[in-house]
C-alpha cells in the first residue's frame, strides 16, 4: 500500500529471484503471495501467514534488491499448494532471509491449515512522498492522490522524525485536527518509530485496522516542527503555574492564584517518579488514581508525557488538546505516591507473590494464593510477549495473539502490561490496576471480543 509493488513473476518450475532459508528458496508471485521450494521434495508450498509482519516482508525486498522496505499481505489461502512453512520470523535488521528464523512444522496446533498465505508488497520508495499543510496536517501522497493519516497512536515521537525526514527541524509535537473530509484516508492505522530514524519510511506502518473502524472519523495527524529542542509553551502554560500534591498525593496544579486537578488520563510511574524529582519529595514515584474531587477545577492537561529523565516536570509535555472526548471531566485525579529510593516491588505484580504461566494453547495464566486468573488483552502486545517468554525460559521473542476470554477464569486485577523497549517508558513491568481503564477493557471486549490474553514462544 505505502509503495508500489514490485511483481517478481515466478512459476512452479521456476525459482529465479528466490532466496534459500534453510535450503528451502523463497519465490514472490505475480499477486505478492510467498511460495516456499523444497528442493528435496522438488515441490512448491505456500507460507502461513502466522507472525507474518512488515519486519519480515522488509528483509525479503531487501534481499531481493527491489526495495529497502516492503508490506506484508495477506491472501486467502490458495488450496491448490501445501502448507510448506508455517513461520518466518525477522528481526528487520537482517541483510538475507537465511538470518531469519523458520518454522518448517506446524506449531500452531492446526490452526495454520485455515489461516491465509503470506504474501509481500516491496515498495518503490520514488511513488510516495509526506508533506504537511499550511495547519500542519501530515498529507500522505501516492501516484497523485493525497490522503490524510489517521491519529490514532501518533505521537511526538513519530512528529518528530516526520520533521528530520521533510528537513523541517529536528523536534516536532504531535497534533490532532478535525478530520478534513477533501482528502481520503491512507490506509494507515498507526505510524511507529523508535525515535532514532531520519526517514520516516524507517518507521513501522501498521495497515490492519485495529480500530474497529474509530479510524474513519478520528482526527487527522498533524505536526509543528521546530529547529531545535520543542519550545516551553507546550509545556504545563510556559512555566507560569507551580505543582504540588496533597496529603493524600492529589496532584494540583496552580496558576494565577486558580488550583487546579490533573487527568488520569496517561497519567503513569515515570511521570510520577519525575514529579517526585521535581519536588524534592524521592527519586522515584508510583502513580496513583483518586476519585475527581469537585471541589477543584480540572486543568487544562489531557495527558503528562515525561522520558523519565527529567528533573523539572515542567521539562515533559503536556497535551492540552482534549483527545479523551470529554472522558476526562469524569476520571479519576492523577495522584502519587513519593519514595526515596526506587519505586517498591508493590508495583509489579502484586509484590511478585504470584506466578506466570501459560496454557497449552499460549493463554497467559497468573497464579496467586491458588487462584489462577487470566489478564486482559488490552495494549498487550508482541514486546510483553517476548518478556514473558524470556521470564518462562521458552524463548528469546514471543508473539501476542488474542483469544476469546474463557470464563472459566477470573480476571486478575491488570488492566494494562508495559514493558520498556526503546521508545516504550516503563522501566519493569507493571500492571496497571487504574479503575478508569477497567472501562476502556470493557469497550475493547465489546468491540473486539477478544479479551483473553494469549502468546506464542519462538
């Protein structure tokens, strides 16, 4: 989608353009399916799209010459091949197909024999160019059309690297505008960086719409680029007002003799640690959720956005555009509690006193006081995934799948696992047991019907 496919033609008896991975030579066909050849057998068989992802279709263009990048597809299954591979897994930093790892049986129990082919569009970096408008929306144009990105995930992160790779600065914030319905929507469900690229087509595009189709009416993404560092007036009203806390941690906000709560929304331990820092209250902090107390007025701060090396909270970014649509006027105030030293294990898993496990079928299972429960899917993903594979000895990288919940089970009280991995904060892992995303589960069960937490050790 982002660039133009390169069609390498192949046909059963030709293997020309294709790569060995454990003698077994990949060949792209003419639609982008994958069609794997072994040699020993002298027979073609396709590839189960299980784990197929865009860091797997960028070595394979990569290894073919025909782009530094590419898309992975998905096809319905061609029943007239055998299941030849039943994954492919990369890296994305690999520079052949032979560095990668193969699954050449099925791990999936079966399930490979239904799912789709994998299949691979390999861009041509020349037919797609970014820009920004006037406003600063992020316009996205191929062959001629220009089309707006949804905002859904984008962040200053991934502003930032638009604004290095358009040779606009080298910082950028984030915003969100009112969709403008003149221009279509690209076929972009969230931008990726790590924040170390020049070249926003480094970044990860995911092109399934995991937005249940929230995508079609959500802002458009949109950047302001700036030569150096981002400029303090995006940060807490240019210094203007001073943050305290109460006896309880409440967090308050004051500016112009008016005292102010602060959302819950985003509100997290590496904020909190830094707030801490800021008033000379410990060196690290664990965030807390307080009912609204109406007593003050909500300040204008729909999001606390800090690295975690700062000293200053007045140094981390504030968003002061109302993205939660309205949800904050009833959240709970962001609150915290202060430590002199590091954040107490009470934060992580229930002061470590469980166990993890996993089903036969991958279901992640924690186990405490002999009661096992399950956890909630929502944001857990392939890099949770791999921690818990690590954790349990059962491999280096996992990936997160999804499966409806089995009631069976309780639900533990972890509405959210994070782990650290270059641009995602959280130093350990942590589950959050804030109230106000017990709602945001519920709505992804009702959307998705995809509640329990699943995930495959390679």
């Amino acid at each position: 989608m982002i660039e133009e496919l390169v069609f390498v033609v192949a046909t059963v008896l030709a293997i020309s353009n294709a790569q060995l991975v454990n003698q077994i030579s990949i060949d792209i066909q003419h639609d982008g399916r994958l069609l794997a050849f072994d040699p020993s057998k002298g027979t073609y068989g396709t590839v189960c799209s299980q784990e197929w992802d865009d860091a797997d279709a960028d070595v394979l263009c990569s290894s073919y010459g025909l782009s530094k990048s590419g898309q992975a597809k998905y096809l319905t299954r061609d029943w007239t091949y055998h299941r030849e591979v039943f994954g492919l897994y990369c890296n994305g930093n690999e520079v052949n197909l032979n560095d990668c790892m193969m699954d050449r049986y099925d791990t999936t129990q079966g399930g490979c024999d239904n799912m789709e082919d994998a299949a691979v569009d390999c861009n041509n970096d020349t037919k797609v160019t970014l820009d920004i408008s006037f406003d600063g929306r992020v316009l996205y144009i191929e062959n001629g059309t220009t089309e707006s990105i949804c905002a859904y995930e984008w962040n200053d992160i991934d502003a930032s690297v638009l604004c290095r790779h358009l040779g606009l600065g080298m910082s950028g914030r984030a915003k969100y505008l009112s969709r403008d319905w003149s221009y279509h929507r690209t076929d972009v469900y969230g931008v990726f960086c790590t924040g170390n690229e020049t070249d926003l087509f480094d970044c990860h595009f995911n092109e399934i719409d995991t937005t249940n189709g929230m995508c079609y009416q959500m802002d458009d993404a949109a950047v302001d680029c700036y030569t150096s560092s981002m400029p303090m007036t995006s940060f807490f009203n240019d210094k203007n007002g001073t943050l305290d806390i109460t006896s309880d941690g409440r967090v308050l906000y004051t500016e112009n003799g008016a005292t102010e709560t602060i959302c819950s929304y985003e509100w997290d331990d590496i904020d909190a640690g830094v707030l801490c820092r800021h008033l000379g209250l410990g060196m690290s902090g664990g965030a807390k959720y307080l009912p609204r107390d109406w007593s003050y007025n909500r300040a204008n701060a729909y999001g606390v956005f800090c690295m975690g090396n700062e000293t200053d909270a007045f140094d981390c970014y504030v968003n002061e555009n109302d993205t939660t649509n309205g949800m904050c006027y009833q959240m709970d105030d962001a609150a915290v509690d202060c430590y002199t030293s590091s954040m107490p294990m009470t934060s992580v898993f229930n002061d470590k006193n469980g166990t993890l496990d996993i089903t036969s079928d991958g279901r992640v299972l924690y186990t405490e006081n002999g009661i096992t429960e399950t956890i909630c899917s929502y944001e857990w993903d392939d890099i949770d995934a791999g921690v818990l594979c690590r954790h349990l000895g059962l491999g280096m990288s996992g990936g997160a799948k999804y499966l409806p919940r089995d009631w069976s089970y309780n639900r533990a009280n972890a509405y959210g696992v994070f782990f650290a991995w270059v641009t995602k904060r959280m130093p350990s892992i942590v589950m959050s047991t804030r109230t106000t995303q017990q709602m945001e589960c519920a709505i992804r069960w009702m959307m998705q019907q995809l509640i329990a937490t699943l995930v495959q050790c390679r």
